[in-house]
C-alpha cells in the first residue's frame, strides 16, 4: 500500500512537474535559510556551556543605584570575598589585556618577535575551574613569572607544541620580564567568552618590582577596577545569600559603595541574557539571536505557505481525479494518506536539497560571520529534534490541510468542476498571499531603515576628522631610552612631506578610553558628585589638532607641561559634557578654574563634544591629561600612494624601534568595525528580503499560472475582440496588485514598530520617514508585476484558435 502511494505521489509530482518545481524551490530555500540561522543561534546559545562547571560558576558584577551593572572588579576583592564567605569554593581573576604587548623568544632559528594582544594575568587554580584542556604541563601558574601558552601560539613562536620549559621575553608595562613555559592548552574555542593566547601569573605582580611602578595593579589592590572576577560556588549554596555577605564585605572594605551591590552572574548567562531586562552586561546580543531566529521561522513559514498557496491552487485541476477515485470506492482516508504522502516525498527531497544547498554556501557563510559553523553545531542540547520538530510540524500541518481540502470534494461536483475553496467569503490562496507579501514587505522596510541607520552613523559630524589617518601602535619594549627614541620617531616623522599632522596617545577614537573613573568633583561639590564617572584620554598637545576637535576656550597643553606629565603638571582639558556633569553653567569661566581629584587639578581648555566612540551611546565626560604618550601615533595625510607612505613609515620604525614589531591600521575602517553588528544584521535583512520576496513571488508565478491556465479561453475570446497586450496584462494582474497594496497597508505599521524599538538602541538615530515605506511597496509591486506579467504575456500569446478548442 505504503509502495503503491509513493509510485502515484512521483508520478503526480512528475505530471505537475512546473507546480513541483516551485513548490520544491521554495521549500529548499526555505529550509536552507532555517537551518543556517538555526546553527549561529545555537552557537550563541552554546557560550560557556562546555565549562564542566558552568552550573556552579559566577562572574562578580557591580549593581549600581541607578541601573548600571560593572564588571570590572577590584583584583583584591577575590581573595577577601574567598577568606569570608564559606558558600564560595575557589576564585579566579583574569585581568584580560593587561599584559598585551610584545614577546620575543630565542630558540635555534634564532630571535624572533611577535605583538601579542591577547595576554591576560590570571590565577594559579585557571584551569582547574575553567574546563581549557591542558596538552602539555602542569596546568599550573603557581610562580611568579610562568606562563601558559595556547597551542597555536607554541607553534607559531617554536614550530613546535611541546616547549615546557621554554623562556618567553614579555615586554609590557610591567617592563621586560622573563617567564618560563609551564603549560599548553588547547586554544580556546570561539564559543568561550573567556579568549586568551598567553596567560601570566598573577602573582609576578605581588612584588613591587614585577609591577614595575604600577602599583594599581597589585593583586591585593582595592582601587583600580580592571580584572574580571569569577566564583566558583559550592553546590546548593544560595546565590541570593552569597550576593547578600559579598555586599556587606565590599560596603566593609570600601565604605564610600553603601548605594551599591554585589551581583552573581550565571556563566549560562555570560554570553546571552535570559531575558531583555537583563540586569547584568553580556558578550552577546540577545536581541541579534532573537533577530534572527524571528527571520529563520518567518522564512519556513513562508515556504509552507506558498506550498499551501500553490497546492490548493492546483485543487480544481485535481477535482476530477478525487471525484473518480470516490466513485470507484476509494474512502477520504486513503485519499488523505495519498496526498500526505505526496507532502513527505516533497518535503523530503527539498530538505536533502536544502542540506546540500547548506554545505555548499558554508563557507561563505562562515566567513561573512567569522565563526566556524557546521551541521554539527546542531549537536547539542534539543537543536536538532526542536529543528526537525518544526519542520514536521509544520510538514504536517500544511500537508494535512491541503490533504484535508483534497479529499473532501463532493464526487459529482468536483466531476463537474466546480469545487471552489473560500473561507468566509474571501479566497484562501489571496489571504495567503497577503500574508507573503506583508512578511516581504517588513523585511523591505526594515533593510531600508537599517541601512539609512548605517548611513547616517557614517556621515553623521562625529566633531572630530577619522578619514586620512594612519594610526602607529607605538613601542612596547620598555628600556631608559623608550621616551627619547619615542619623541625622536616623532621628530623625523614630522619631516616626511606627506605628514601634515602628528599626534601621540595613549587611546584612540573608536578603540576606548585609558581608564575611567569617580571621585572626581569642583571645589565645592555637593552629595553624590563623587560617585559620577569620568573617561580618561592620555594626550600630547596635538592630538585635537590632529583629529580636528575644536576648542571652546582655552588652549592645548605646552610642552613644558607634556613634560612634567598629568600626575605633576596637575593640568586638564575638559570635553563640555565633563564641564556641565562637574556643574558648571559657563564653559568660558572654568578656564583656570580647578577640581578636586586626589590633589587640585586646573582646566587649561574646553573643547566641543565629540563622539569618541560610535553613536550607540551618549558622549560620556571625558578628561584629557597630558604626558609624552607612545601607545599610539596618528598620522594625518592624503590618500595618495598610500603603500608607499606605510613602507616608508614601517621603516622608520624598525629602525628607531628595532625589538618592536610594526604595526598600523586606517582610523576610519577601525572606527567603523564598532558598528560590525549592524553590518551583519543588515546583510542578514537584505538575504531575507530577497529569499522571502523571490519565494513569495515563486507562488505568485505558480499562481498566475493557475489563473491564466483556467482563463485561457476567457483570454482568446478577448484577443478575437479586439483587446490589446496591455489590457490582457492587467487582467490577470490587477487583482494580485490589489493583494500587494493590502499587504502594504498591513505590514508598515508592523515594521514602523519592529524598527522604531530597533532604533532605541541608539543614543543618535534617524527618524523613520514616510518615502521608505513607499519604496518598500513600490519595489514590492513592481516585482508582483513583473512576475505575474511575464505569466500573462505567455498567456496572451497563445493563438486564440488553440485557446477556444473543446477539450
């Protein structure tokens, strides 16, 4: 029986082959598209879940009165909150950055040095807690100057991964310091949010020496805020409980935080937030997965659709064939069986297609997302079975419908043609395709507002000059003649002819700030002006002209300030959001005026506003302070001959910087690399509005292929009359027009709200304008009609004397 329904289901689909055919695009597409998305939610959702212990483990947040969350911590935190609270097992601190900078090894190829950015300080017990499997070594950082090293590292500085015992010569600001190879470790995969090439022991900073005169970074320190804290608690303990003495410890310890908390943060819900009201800071965007997951499901909607349309489409062409099956005995339940069966090997080899479909663009869609994705992902947690679930639900449901519609003709008037499927008056097929056309039309919508987004953050007056700048990573071998090899650099840059201006700092725009901090106020603050928060830039005095940011009042520092540096010169310049945030009304009369930081500071100028980092966020107050700064150099130029300046310029470095590896990059392709989300979900809405509009329009095609084929006589008797192309056209046109003019009407206040609660991610945003829901429908009914035209002028070629003959 099950045989003989597949035999007649090959047969039906091969005798209906062109419906088939669309019908079987749309479904792969659709498919192909759900399982895609379906891998990167469910590498999203598998961050940090490889730890054995993710259940027990906690990252330590600060909660602040006004909303705010800090995960920055105190690196002395862990080992008083270890000592006092029994509910925590072990802890471990991961200073990440901190020890960037250059390593040079010495093995028998020779000297070789490499940048390293990726090095973190971290504790004894890392790999005990966190699940990195060691390959090499003891898996121990218990002596002040080891290291461990990841996998690709060993071999790119030896060739080699076994090299315990090996010396790396790290060069930081903690001076050049010697450490010895006591680990490999596996590298670590994409989905930890924990990513490290080389760690160091934290306990090399203990003695004053191994800090090299940064004392904020004592492990024991309570100050500096610049280590990430994770806790590993003891099964069943109460996390409420251990956030309740973590508190009453930091207000012990720091007694100016009584406003704040103490917050435990699941490692689960490191990577995606559990909601969007999530108190806490995350590596990912909930909203991004949740974003994608909705055009996945919207996407296989869509498809089911169009196979729901087009099959029910052809439900007049198989009246006939139902009527005589009933007749000749045949019961609905075999009927339906039939028609199931012809949905399955449908579905079927649609989904085998849309498998390899998938492998075959895997590449390329790995690279557009930079992760390293496959069909394996898929294996874990229910992906693969909440997958296929909803592909056989939904399988189901629009097979069993349309075998349901089938199967339920009356035999006599389906043999006299004239079964006709309506719900409530209005066409089943006509809804369905308004509902295509409302989703197509949000997607349209959507790209368009999101890329008039992008457009504006790109052309938006940043207040400062990004294009035409080349930025030099300075120097990170420190030896005594580091400051005057810097300011020599410097100097013979300023003769090359193509340099028009020159800064150094120790930050950039579109790469954060130096440091940020409170306790900053005016001479006469009042409660609470202390707990306001600062960004601090270290600058030299020609880093606004560099980047032309403009001055209000006041000048740039002197060189005599530089000299002394900001902890003796003891002078600022102040951004105007710092000028009104410390309370003062007039940007003119701060000049020469002073705050309070520690000791008295004086602002020597004001400059405009700018957006030192991109448009998501409000300008923060930010303070310049002066110094003889190498952490980076900005070159302002042309964008002439742009290879040979960098060759030149590499040169000049090598030379005065002979240990330091070479390295730059173009202000503004880096500043815009903080806007690669919105980058990805645009080319994300522009993929699923051509899939959605190509796989609406497929059942638009099959369905003007339907009306032409059951109004071709109607259309040879017209052409005998006398009617032109044009009025033929719109025949068969006119009604579908009117289906898209519905949708329209439908989808744009749907997209105006999707996007408008999008845009309230942005502290700067456009305002969404009428044009771009005319362009959506315009392009929407201009690809209707192009589609259901070339169905119509097919139609209305046939010779009317073929059309009219008796069947």
């Amino acid at each position: 029986m099950l045989a003989n329904h597949i035999k007649i289901a090959f047969r039906s689909l091969w005798r209906n082959r062109a419906f088939s055919v669309i019908n079987m695009l749309g479904l792969v597409l659709g498919f192909a598209v759900f399982i895609l998305i379906t891998e990167y939610v469910a590498f999203e959702w598998s961050g940090n879940r490889f730890h054995q212990n993710f259940k027990q483990l906690y990252r330590v947040s600060f909660l602040y009165k006004d909303g705010r969350s800090n995960y920055y911590m105190p690196p002395g935190l862990g080992p008083f909150a270890k000592a006092s609270t029994p509910g925590i097992k072990q802890y471990v601190r991961v200073a990440e950055g901190v020890g960037s900078g250059v390593i040079t090894v010495d093995d028998a190829a020779g000297i070789k040095t490499f940048r390293e950015d990726m090095v973190s300080f971290t504790d004894n017990n890392f790999f005990k807690v966190f699940t990195f499997p060691v390959l090499q070594g003891s898996g121990l950082l218990n002596q002040p100057k080891t290291v461990a090293v990841s996998q690709s590292v060993a071999k790119k500085y030896f060739g080699k991964s076994n090299v315990i015992g090996k010396v790396l010569q790290v060069n930081n600001q903690f001076g050049n310091t010697a450490y010895t190879i006591t680990t490999v470790f596996k590298d670590m995969p994409q989905n930890s949010d924990i990513q490290a090439n080389v760690l160091l022991s934290f306990s090399t900073l203990e003695s004053e020496a191994g800090r090299n005169g940064n004392d904020w970074a004592d492990p024991a320190g309570l100050g500096a805020e610049f280590t990430y804290l994770y806790i590993l608690a003891n099964e069943g303990v109460s996390v409420k409980q251990l956030e309740n003495q973590s508190t009453q410890l930091l207000h012990r310890l720091k007694p100016d935080t009584k406003t704040d908390k103490v917050g435990f943060q699941p490692l689960a819900n490191l990577h995606l937030a559990p909601g969007f009201n999530y108190s806490f800071q995350t590596f990912g965007s909930l909203l991004l997965v949740v974003s994608f997951l909705s055009v996945a499901v919207l996407i296989i909607i869509i498809a089911w659709v169009n196979y729901i349309n087009l099959s029910t489409a052809q439900a007049l062409n198989r009246a006939k064939d139902v009527g005589v099956r009933k007749v000749l005995g045949a019961n609905r339940w075999q009927l339906t069986l039939q028609y199931f069966t012809e949905t399955f090997v449908l579905t079927l080899l649609s989904l085998i297609v849309a498998l390899v479909l998938v492998m075959l663009v895997q590449n390329v869609y790995n690279n557009f997302l930079e992760i390293e994705l496959s069909l394996s992902i898929l294996n874990q947690g229910l992906f693969w079975l909440a997958a296929f679930t909803l592909i056989l639900a939904g399988t189901l449901l629009a097979g069993g419908y349309v075998a349901w519609v089938l199967s339920s003709f009356n035999p006599l008037k389906t043999i006299r043609s004239k079964a006709l499927l309506t719900i409530g008056g209005l066409s089943l097929r006509r809804s369905l395709v308004v509902f295509q056309f409302v989703t197509s039309i949000v997607f349209i919508i959507a790209t368009i507002v999101l890329y008039q987004q992008l457009q504006f953050m790109q052309n938006q007056d940043l207040g400062m000059k990004v294009d035409q700048r080349i930025v030099i990573t300075g120097p990170s071998v420190i030896n005594s003649s580091q400051i005057k090899n810097s300011l020599a650099f410097e100097n013979q840059l300023r003769q090359l002819p193509y340099v028009k201006k020159l800064a150094a700092s120790n930050n950039i725009p579109g790469q954060g700030y130096n440091f940020s901090t409170a306790g900053i106020t005016n001479m006469n603050p009042s409660v609470g002006d202390d707990k306001k928060s600062y960004a601090m830039l270290i600058v030299d005095d020609q880093f606004f002209s560099t980047y032309d940011i403009s001055f209000l009042h006041g000048s740039t520092f002197t060189n005599a300030v530089l000299a002394q540096g900001w902890g003796k010169a003891k002078k600022v310049i102040l951004n105007e959001s710092a000028v009104k945030q410390l309370g003062y009304t007039n940007t003119n009369a701060v000049i020469g005026q002073k705050i309070k930081w520690e000791s008295d500071y004086e602002i020597v100028g004001v400059v405009k506003d700018y957006h030192h980092l991109g448009l998501h966020e409000q300008i923060k107050p930010m303070i310049f302070l002066p110094a003889v700064a190498d952490g980076y150099f900005t070159i302002k130029t042309d964008g002439s001959n742009m290879p040979d300046k960098v060759e030149a310029i590499r040169k000049l470095y090598q030379k005065i910087f002979p240990g330091d590896p070479f390295s730059y990059s173009f202000l503004d392709e880096a500043y815009d690399r903080q806007y690669k989300t919105e980058y990805k979900l645009g080319r994300i809405f522009i993929a699923a509005a051509f899939t959605a509009v190509f796989i609406a329009c497929l059942g638009l095609l099959g369905l003007a292929m339907f009306t032409a084929r059951q109004r071709i006589k109607e259309i040879g008797i017209r052409k005998i009359l006398g009617a032109n192309l044009l009025s033929l056209i719109n025949l068969i046109s006119a009604d579908f027009l009117k289906l898209v003019i519905i949708a329209l009407i439908i989808a744009s206040p749907v997209a105006w709200y999707i996007m408008h609660s999008w845009l309230q991610g942005f502290a700067y945003r456009i305002t969404i304008q009428w044009w771009m829901f005319a362009l959506a429908g315009a392009l929407a009914l201009f690809i209707a009609f192009a589609t259901v035209s070339i169905q119509a002028i097919k139609a209305a070629s046939v010779n009317p004397v073929k059309s009219l003959r008796s069947e």
